[in-house]
C-alpha cells in the first residue's frame, strides 16, 4: 500500500462536501495536514476493534457519546473534563449495574464536521449556507462567517489533537481512577435525583474496593481507562490527509481518530464514504435510519467487512422510537442469517428530534429511553445482543432535552441552549439514561 491507494473515493459522487470557494488555499491545507503527526496510533485502532468483537460476540457492551458538534471555542479544559467525567460515571453505573464490561468511546477530538438537510438557511428573509461545522465555517449568522475556509481544517487537527491529549493525561494520570468514583459526582449533578442515585452506587463500590484492598487486592485495571475517540468521517479530504500507511502491517489507518462513522446522509452503497471506509483498517460504524432495507445492510457488510470479522463493523441504528420496534427486526434477522457478526448499537438521538413550540430543536427524554427499550425488545426476541449505545451528550447543566429526572419542560429550553447543532443530554439526564439502560440490560 502507498498513501495514494486512499484516493480510489476522488472519482465517485460525495455528499455533503464543502464548497470551498479557493482551491489553491485548500491544496496548500492539505499539503499541511498530510506532513502532521498521526493522532492515534494504528495499533490502538487494532486494540479497540479487538474491543469492538468482544462487544459483537455479545461480551461487553458499547458507551459511544459526546457533542453533536465540538466547537473550537467550546474545546476548553472545563468542557472536556466534564464530558469525561460524565461517560466515566455512565461506565461506571454500566460496569457495576449492568456486569458487562464497557467499552469506551467518546464523540470526541474530531467531531468538528456536520452533514445537513439544508444546503442553506433563511432567517427573517435572509438566506445564507447553512453552518457546516467549526471544520468548515462559523455558526455566527453573517455572510463571512458562512464562507468556508480550509484554514479551519488545521485548527480541526489542532483542537483534536489538544483533546485528545487532555483525555489521555486524565484518563491515564490519575483522575480516571476508580477511587475518585465519588470525586466525579461532584458540583450540581451531585443533588439532582440520579447524582443522588449514583452517590449510592459509588458507596457500594468503595466498600467493594475496600474489600479487596483488605485481601491484598489492588489491580493496575482500577488506575486508568481505555478511552477512544470517534467522529464521523465526512469530509473526506481531511480524512484522506490523515490517512497513513502502517510501518508494521503495511495496510491504511485513518490517524485522525480511533473508529470513525459513516451518517445516514452519506452511507450510498456507491457513494465516496463508503469507498473511503472499505480501504481503511479502523473500526468502522455506519448509521441506519427507518428506511434501510436487509439488502442495503448486506450489500454494506460485502463492501466495508467482506471478511466478516468482528469488530471491524458497528452498525448504529437510529430509527426513532416510533419505528424501531418493526423496522429492526429484518435488518438483524437477515444480517444474522447471513454469517456477519456485527456490533449492534442504538442510536436513540436522532431519529426523535422536533422543533419544540418555543422554536428550539429538542429531544424528549422519553422518546430517547423508549427507544432503547424497542432496541432491546427486538434483540430479546431474536436472541441476538444489543451491543451498546450512541449518544448526543455534554457534561454541563445545560437545557436542550426535554424531561429527565430533574426535569426540563419546554418553557426551560431557552435558559442554556448552547449547542451548536442538535440537543444534547445534560449531565443528570445522561445518568438517567445510564441507570436505565443498565436496568434493560440486566433482564435481557
Ligand atoms: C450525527 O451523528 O450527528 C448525525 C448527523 O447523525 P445521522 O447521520 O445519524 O443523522
Ligand atoms: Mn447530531
């Protein structure tokens, strides 16, 4: 392999890419980015697919979560902590509640590109391009903001690689620890129904540690975590730029990320996505809305895992809650049926999105639970495993989702709407949703 053997996607149609109004400019960027330090390493990539079968063969279970869009000025260390902070409670609650070991993966360091249904957006009678994430160009409704500018794919690179270095020196340098599992239910999670809850839980766990610390038992495993890092792979040329030929296998990596996803609006089987996705050796996830039908899942798995090799393929459904119950059922009686053995996870996110009365794009906290519980149902009844989660979250107290323990109604909405894309679970609410689905997982 050659670094040039990525470029096969350049001749076919690929959806949702920028127009980037200088191409000289863009070259030149990429010229960059190809000459920069990978972000991951190959071999960590190998490490969570290793993962990813586990999760496959229905041995442990999926937490994949973070922003809908990581934002440059939102890429601060307060941000970052308390977004680990809440999948590291997520896991924990999932590890003790549920007794599966939790495999995981933050919508983090790179999830800096959106695809959109609009190409613009009109607002009091003016029309501009939609905002296509910080990568692209600026939320800021102003003609200048909305041009895209390359430049922002290196600050992409920078920002995730900042990311990605924080996460490792909390997840590694102490902070992630399983000791400090009270230390991380701290400022106003801690009085809210489900910090409550958790302070319970946490409790249990200390004694539990005690326990073993008093029989002489102190694993390596309590002091750090595996955490990877996952965006989608939209923009193709950046993904390209970050594609390297591994000195120890010879084959190609997508270095800007551990698994990387292919959305709903660009998953066509002879589309530049899944081209890109079938020549790289990471972890690949693909989204999958109501109307996917067994053959475009099939043909998905010929082209992306023709080997069938668990692990290499994570299927994310989202559905919505009103249609996952009938439309699921075919998809994974039929890939079963066919030898794959994918990762099934449930994206419970995006197929329950609405605009609330208020004009915000929100999400009832209800329809995200119900859901997962139809993602369950079906695997139950097939005897297949529901692999895991994908979830839009974020470690502040903001108000984007309706419901929740600590409720939010519609009237709240306004208070902290600070996503840059789609509504996000606040803190509590990611709790919530962890301690229920432990439940569900407990009596599937
Ligand atoms: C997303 O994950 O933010 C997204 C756009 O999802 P989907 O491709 O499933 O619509
Ligand atoms: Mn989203």
């Amino acid at each position: 392999m050659t670094a040039n053997d990525i470029d096969t996607w350049r001749s076919l149609p690929a959806a949702q890419q920028p127009e980037w109004p200088d191409s000289e400019a863009l070259r030149d960027v990429l010229a960059d980015l190809a000459s920069y330090p990978p972000l991951v390493f190959a071999g960590e990539c190998d490490q969570l697919r290793g993962r990813l079968a586990s999760v496959a063969r229905g041995e442990a279970f999926l937490l994949q979560g973070g922003d809908c869009a990581e934002t440059f000025i939102g890429n601060t260390a307060d941000a970052i902590r308390n977004k680990l902070k809440t999948l590291l409670q997520m896991a924990v609650v999932l590890t003790y509640a549920a007794s599966v070991p939790v495999v995981k993966v933050g919508r983090m360091a790179g999830q800096y590109s959106k695809p959109r249904s609009q190409p613009v957006e009109t607002r009091d009678g003016v029309t501009l391009p939609t905002y296509r994430g910080d990568a692209v160009n600026d939320l800021a409704f102003t003609p200048e903001a909305r041009i895209p500018d390359p430049e922002r794919l290196k600050r992409m690179y920078h920002s995730s690689s900042a990311t990605l270095n924080l996460v490792r020196a909390f997840t590694t340098g102490g902070y992630a620890d399983l000791r400090q599992v009270h230390a991380w239910n701290q400022d106003f999670v801690a009085l809210s129904p489900s910090g409550e809850r958790y302070e319970r839980l946490a409790s249990e766990i200390d004694g539990a540690l005690r326990f073993m610390h008093a029989c002489g038992v102190d694993p390596e495993e309590f002091r750090t975590v595996e955490f990877f890092a996952s965006h989608e792979a939209l923009i193709l040329d950046y993904e390209s730029a970050l594609t390297r030929v591994d000195s120890r296998t010879g084959d190609l990596y997508d270095v800007s990320g551990h698994m990387v996803w292919i959305g709903e609006r660009t998953r066509q089987l002879d589309g530049a996505h899944v081209e890109f996705a079938s020549r790289i050796r990471n972890p690949i996830g693909v989204k999958l809305g109501p109307t996917t039908s067994p053959e475009d899942a099939l043909a998905l798995i010929d082209k992306v895992d023709p080997n069938r090799e668990p692990g290499r393929l994570t299927f994310i459904i989202r559905m919505g809650a009103g249609k996952v119950r009938d439309a699921l059922p075919a998809l994974v009686e039929k890939v079963t049926a066919s030898g794959a053995q994918v990762a099934w996870v449930c994206d419970p996110m995006h197929g329950n999105t609405f605009e609330a009365s208020s004009g915000h794009k929100t999400r009832r906290f209800d329809d995200v639970l119900d859901e997962v519980k139809g993602f369950f149902e079906v695997h139950r009844a097939l005897g297949t495993h529901p692999g895991g989660i994908h979830v839009e979250l974020t470690g502040d107290d903001v108000t984007e989702c309706v419901g929740g323990g600590d409720e939010i109604f519609v009237d709240d909405l306004h208070q902290r709407y600070e996503t840059a894309c789609d509504p996000r679970l606040n803190r509590s609410q990611s709790l919530d949703l962890a301690f229920l689905v432990a439940e569900m997982y407990r009596g599937h």
